[in-house]
C-alpha cells in the first residue's frame, strides 16, 4: 500500500505492478511468484514571499484633431510634455519603451448617415523602474496637463535572478522537509502497520509555483493629480510567492521473521 505525505496529511493513492513489462515466460513466472516492492511516497513542500524589486507602468496618450495631422501634432505635444515632466523631475526619458501607435477615424454613428467627425491618435509605452520607490514620481510626471491621460497598469516583479535565488533555496528546504516527514510522520505510521521504512530510492522536483500578485489598472484624467502623489494612497506592491516540492519514494519491508527453535530427539555424539 502507499500513502501520499502533504504537509504532514497523509493521501491514499495507488500502487502499480511492473507487470506490463515485454517479458520472457520464465522472467515473467518468476516476476509473479516475486511479491512487489511497496513503497511509499513522500511529499514534501517549502514557500515563501519575497517583495518586487521592479516596476512597470504602462500609460497611453489619447488626443483627437479634426485631421489626421492635427491629431498626431497633438499627440506629438503630448509626448512632448511627458518628456519636460520627465526632465524636471530627474527621470531617464530613454526608459520609455513604445508599445504600440494607432490611428483611427472617429465617426459618428448616431447619424441616419455615419459621418466623420475627425481622427484618434493612440500612443502606448511603458517605462520598467528598478526602484519601487520611484513610482509615485514617474505618475506624477505622467499625468500632467497636455501630458498622458490614461495608466493602463502597474505591475510590480522581483527580477528574474532573485526568483531563481528564492527558489532554488526553497527546493533545499522542501526536500529537507520531505526526509524530515518521512521520520515524523510516515515512520510511526508504517510501523503499525508492521512495516519497517527504508531507505529513499528516489528523490524527485515534481513542481514550482510562483503565484504573482498584479496591481487592478487604474485609469485617470489629466487633471487628476492637482497635488504631489503620496505612494500610499496610490497602491500596495504585493509580494510574490515561490513555492516548491519534492517528492521522495521510501522502500517498505515486514520485519524479517527469526527461525522456529528445532524440536525433536537429538542423538548424543
């Protein structure tokens, strides 16, 4: 019979037979006449939370014109004042990255006849920060007048490094922590079963899960912020979970029975 160990609950699964092996008809008597190793199965699983490091805000500039040049001349002053914030404010206008740039007519639907009314110019980037700190200062440089008018989102990430320092340590604590429920657990609960806990045969990293808290989009109008943005009123980082398990598969065995004591006449030498 084996069990299934997960942070110290013990689950049921099924043992199989190696007997759909290709197998010649003399290995395959001596196969079924050979008892099944039992095994157990041990699981055990480590996390933990680690605060970003990174952040990065996606923002969009919107304007409208009557032609399609007065749209992207307005969209070009717009970017212009985005950049004079930046500047002011000691920020590295090359961190801006251009996501996307559309144009598109805006028609007015509600006529008998749709007619058209002028064009949209829609200019969407993104700016990666590796201070948190910084956010409030970049939102504050953004959402000017003439300046971006929609934050589409706020996502805040540990770098790439520090995921895989945070989960290679928790892979070493899972995989103690799997020998350590194998003793705690499994052991007294194989030996009342009369069966004696072997070594482990195998030693396995069956997953990883990092589970990211993102920030809700917010959206605002240019005039939203007449006043300096505090960090706090304007979101939380989160963390991010890093979670990792190992499996392990332990022999069983019954206690090997001791010989009977011969009875009988014995005949003196």
């Amino acid at each position: 019979m084996i069990y299934r160990v997960e942070n110290s609950f013990i689950h049921h699964v099924t043992l199989h037979h190696p007997s759909s092996l290709s197998l010649s008809p003399s290995h395959l008597h001596l196969l079924l006449q050979t008892p099944p190793p039992v095994t157990i199965t041990v699981q055990g699983i480590a996390e933990v939370k680690i605060s970003p490091s990174t952040a990065t805000i996606t923002f969009s500039i919107l304007t409208f014109g009557k032609t399609a040049d007065a749209a992207l001349l307005n969209n070009s002053l717009a970017s212009s004042q985005v950049t004079t914030s930046f500047e002011a404010n000691s920020l590295d206008v090359n961190d801006i990255e251009l996501i996307s740039f559309t144009i598109n007519e805006v028609l007015n639907w509600s006529a008998p006849v749709p007619f058209l009314l002028g064009y949209e110019v829609l200019r969407t980037s993104s700016i990666t920060l590796n201070n948190t700190d910084d956010v409030a200062k970049v939102l504050s440089s953004l959402i000017t007048p003439n300046g971006a008018n929609k934050i589409g989102s706020i996502l805040f990430n540990p770098t790439s490094s520090e995921l895989l320092i945070a989960y290679q340590s928790m892979l070493t604590v899972a995989s103690a922590n799997c020998i350590d429920n194998a003793q705690r657990v499994v052991l007294p609960l194989t030996a009342s079963f009369g069966q004696i806990l072997g070594p482990a045969i195998t030693m396995q990293e069956t997953s990883s899960q990092q589970q990211q808290q993102k920030q809700q989009p917010m959206y605002a109008r240019m005039e939203a912020f007449a006043s300096p943005i505090s960090s706090d009123q304007l979101f939380s980082p989160g963390q991010t979970t890093v979670r990792a398990s190992v499996s392990c598969v332990f022999l069983l065995s019954r206690p090997t029975a001791l010989p009977p004591p011969r009875s009988g006449n014995y005949r003196r030498v």
